[in-house]
C-alpha cells in the first residue's frame, strides 16, 4: 500500500513539473506577462487596424510618441527653395508652437514653410539662430501643433543604447523617414566649417555619434531614445566614400542651454582674445604674411596681429605668436582655440601658452565680448 501512495507522490511531482515547464513555456514564449511582471524590453504587443501582431523589441510605440511633433522645413530666398530640412516641436504656450531646428537649415532665408505629418502646411518665423552652434528656433501658429515631443537627456545613455531618428531625408517623397541604430560614441569632438563660403574647418562641436541612417534633410531632426525622448539634435554627416554609418548629433543639454536666448532672437555673444590668426600648418599662409616660425611646429594658432586694446595685446601677445594651450587644453588649430574659448564668458581671464622664440611661456588674458 506504502510502494503505490510514493508511486502516485512520485508521479504527481513529475506531472507537475512538466506542466509547470510548458506553462512557464508559453508564457515566456507567446505572452508579454513575464516581460511586463519583471519590467523587461521584451516582445511588444503592436496594434494596427484591429489587427494584433507580436514583434520582438518593436520601437512602434515609442515612434507613436515623436512622429506627429516632427515636420518637414522648406527655406526660400526671393520664392526659390534653397534648403530642406527638418524640425520637432519641443514647447507651446497660449498661441504658438516652438520648433528646433539647424541653424544652416535657415541659414539667409527669407521665408521658411513646414510641413506637418499631417500634411497641413505653416508658415513659420526664424526667431532666432546661431551658426556656432547650429541652432534656430522656429515658431507657428499653435493651431499647427498636433504633437509636443518629449525632452529627455543624453546624459543617462550608455554607448549601444537603442537609438532611433524621424526627420526628411531627400525631400518631400521621403519626409516622415523612421531609422534606428546604436548610441556609437559620445562626447566626440568634430571639426566642422561654419558657413558654405569657409574652406577649412573653422569650429568644434561635441557631439554624439550614432549609426542610424541619415541623409540631406535629416538635419534639424531629432535623435531619440527607445523611450521616444528626445536627447540629441541630428546636425551632420560625415561624407567619404569610405565612411559609412557615422551620424552626429548636437546633445538637447547643450541645446536647451541656450533655447532662452535664442527664443528671444538675442545673438549669441562669444568672447574673443582680440588678434587674427592662422593655423601654424597653413605654410601658405604664413608666407602670405611674412610669418616665419620654427618648421617643427605643426600645431597650434599663429598670432597675425593683435588687436590694440584688446585683452591679447594688453598682454602682450605679438605677431609670431604661437599659441598651444588654453587653461592647459591642447589647441591643435583655430577649431580648437575657438572650441576651448567658447567654454568661457566674455570677461574672464584665462591662461594662454605660447612659443616665441622658440621658447614657452604662460600669460593671463582676459577675454573680450565678440562685436
């Protein structure tokens, strides 16, 4: 009697198990409640026209979340379009919808039109935008809006976060383009040239790398999470035949630092030294003014002139002059000086490391505010 009770506990205690195991099974395997009860990314449940469908890790919702707040942007000059490119509200109030977008988006338009995801069409108005930075603002008639995007951080993301871009690569036909990718690297310094007109590269910007697609049009656009939040403003591409997959975003902290400023169509004031320069590399130029320095110095900025009352020339930097470090950070051209500048305010005094002479030496400088 004994051996069949233990026979009917044994049996009952496998039984459980194996169903225990194909429960667990279809669980894990056909629903979302484990994902849901332990707070997991897993499958995600996509609902489109009644039609239910099951993808693994689908950024479908989060697309829902940014879509209708991205539009399309057309700047004209004298009824002839220049430029396209893309913009995402960030803001409303009482009568009007906000818009960021690239500054070199807008960059001499006389006239600039939106188009919404909804194809409604708006005029809109450049209230401010710098080339430094490669912001504008942008603002509509609140009637426009559909959508506010949601502000997020870069600061929080880990390099291979999921990332994702909405914005209008190629123009019109392609406008609503969904890509994603990889956060590939953060706080990457490029080189960049300001204007259309500038042969070299003449900035530096610290931006965020990602591998999602982007094309002409996608700038301005907004570089999200796989939470739908905004952290980043895409800005622009390296182009070679031999690159890529290399997209670069301006980070949103960077971005609404100075969103005050620019909403309110103030320029943006930048301190200076106070003397014109060029590159120690650039041997033609040197020539052209008579500039002679040691021919092992490859980096750094060469003073052409300083500029009499200025911070420089009160400290006596001279033509021939040439300087390779701010407060201590390697300056490897003018990019670089104006970068490590920039962290700064007009007024401030910073330490200067210059070669005359072939000889190094260190001075104050207080900094001058850009006309």
């Amino acid at each position: 009697m004994k051996k069949k009770e233990n026979l009917k506990t044994i049996f009952l205690v496998v039984f459980s198990f194996v169903m225990g195991g194909i429960i667990m099974f279809a669980l894990l395997k056909w629903t979302p409640l484990v994902s849901q009860i332990l707070g997991t990314t897993g499958d995600t449940v996509v609902i489109r026209d009644d039609t239910q469908v099951y993808e693994k890790n689908s950024l479908a919702t989060s697309v829902d979340k940014i879509y209708d707040a991205v539009a399309m942007v057309s700047a004209y000059q004298n009824d002839t379009l220049v430029s396209t490119g893309s913009a995402f509200v960030y803001k409303t109030d009482d009568k009007y919808g906000y818009l960021l977008t690239n500054y070199h988006v807008v960059e001499g338009a006389d006239s600039v039109k939106l188009t919404m995801s909804d194809d409604k069409e708006a005029e809109a108005k450049v209230l401010g935008g710098d080339e430094y930075l490669d912001l504008a603002v942008l603002k509509i008639d609140k009637s426009n809006v559909s959508m506010v995007a949601n502000i997020g951080t870069s600061e929080d993301m880990h390099l291979g976060d999921t990332v994702f871009t909405v914005g209008t690569p190629m123009g019109e036909e392609y406008r609503g383009t969904v890509t994603s990718g990889i956060l590939s690297g953060k706080d990457r310094m490029v080189s960049v040239s300001v204007t259309n007109t500038t042969t070299g590269n003449d900035w530096i910007m610290r931006v965020l790398q990602f591998d999602a697609s982007i094309n002409p049009g996608n700038s301005g656009g907004p570089l999200l999470n796989a939470n739908g939040e905004v952290i980043g403003i895409c800005s622009l591409k390296l182009v070679d035949d031999d690159i890529e997959g290399m997209g670069f975003a301006i980070p949103i902290e960077y971005a609404m630092n100075h969103i005050e400023s620019l909403e309110k169509g103030e320029e943006i004031s930048w301190p200076v030294l106070g003397v014109s320069m060029i590159n120690a590399s650039d041997t033609t130029g040197l020539y052209r003014n008579q500039i002679n320095i040691d021919r092992n110095i490859t980096e750094g900025v060469v003073v052409i002139q300083a500029e009499k009352g200025s911070g420089a020339y009160d400290a006596g930097l001279t033509t021939g002059d040439v300087i390779t470090k701010i407060d201590g950070k390697e300056v490897k051209d003018s990019a670089y000086l104006r970068y490590e500048l920039y962290q700064h305010q007009a007024g401030d005094t910073v330490k200067i490391t210059y070669i005359r002479n072939g000889k190094e030496n260190t001075i104050d400088v207080k900094l001058g505010k850009s006309s």
